[in-house]
C-alpha cells in the first residue's frame, strides 16, 4: 500500500516554497527563496531538488512514486527500496530485512548532510501500521541518534487505528 504522508509533506513544502514538480521555482514572492535551502538542493539549471531518502523494503510503492507526477522532483539516487517488504512485521523490518539495508540507508542520508551547510535535524515521515515504516524507521531513528547525537530527529507519523486497519497486526506494531 502507498504511503500518503510523505508525499503530502513535500506537496506543502513545494507548494510553500513555490517550487512545482519538475523542481523549477515559480513563486510570486521573493520570501519562497529565503529559507528554501533547508528543504532543497539547487542544481544546475536552476532546479530544486528535495534533500530527502525515499526508503521502502519493497519496490512497489517507490516505484509508484517514481512514474506519479510528483516522482520527478526526487533525485533518482536517493530512491532506495529492497526486494521482499516487510509483510506488515516490525520485527522484520527492524531485525532482518531492514537491517540489511540500514547501510545503505545511512550512506544515504550521510551524504545528503554533508550537503548542507548548518545542519539542524532529521524529519522522518512514515506509518507505523506495516514494518517498514514501525521497524525499519525505529531502527533508522536509533543510528541517527547514533551517528548525529546532537541533532534533532522530528517524525511525522501515521498511527493505526484497530478500527479501520485492514491487517490485524498494524496495531500492534505502533505499540
């Protein structure tokens, strides 16, 4: 299943910073400019390119966002997903699948800061009702904390509800 929040948190800041989705900037109002360099990159030809890592254990939902609209403002590179996903197990993405990748992940997000200039903290947006977004972002979280102790780590995230989960243990990993 898609994960909305992540790209909901990108279409407000876009749209705040009043770049559209092929990274060029048309705002009407210098402020957009101001502060655009905590969420962006600017590459050549003027484009915005987002400073994130797109991280799944399975390839299907990356690649939904890859062929969308909005999958074009990513840097291809920073795209990084495995093969077997986490069948909706915490433990899986935080033990074993999850784990394979945890490096790769965190070469990632090294290099995204070293690429700005006063880094401040970590944003993460992920669901807690499947195992990637409950195990393998609290794992991802505990080696941030690791390797950047003294930089602030904010989540964003989507709790499950036993009321409207469709997999009976998405409760339970959110717990």
């Amino acid at each position: 299943a898609e994960y909305m929040g992540g790209t909901k948190f990108w279409e407000v800041i876009t749209h705040e910073h009043g770049v559209e989705w092929d990274g060029i900037y048309k705002g009407e109002n210098d402020m957009q400019l101001e502060r655009i360099g905590v969420y962006f990159n600017e590459s050549t030809g003027g484009r915005f390119v987002p400073r994130a890592a797109l991280v799944d254990l399975e390839p299907g939902t990356l690649d939904c966002l890859k062929g969308s609209k909005s999958g074009a403002i990513f840097r291809p590179d920073n795209f990084l997903h495995g093969n077997n996903g986490a069948a909706n197990n915490w433990a899986r993405g935080h033990y074993t699948d999850g784990a394979e990748m945890v490096d790769q992940v965190m070469e990632l997000l090294r290099k995204e800061a070293e690429d700005c200039e006063c880094l401040q903290g970590f944003q993460l947006t992920h669901s807690l009702g499947g195992g990637t977004g409950s195990g393998m972002g609290t794992l991802i979280m505990n080696k941030l904390r690791e390797e950047f102790s003294d930089r602030i780590i904010c989540t964003f995230s989507t709790i499950p509800s036993p009321k409207v989960s469709d997999v009976v243990v998405e409760p339970y990993n959110a717990t």
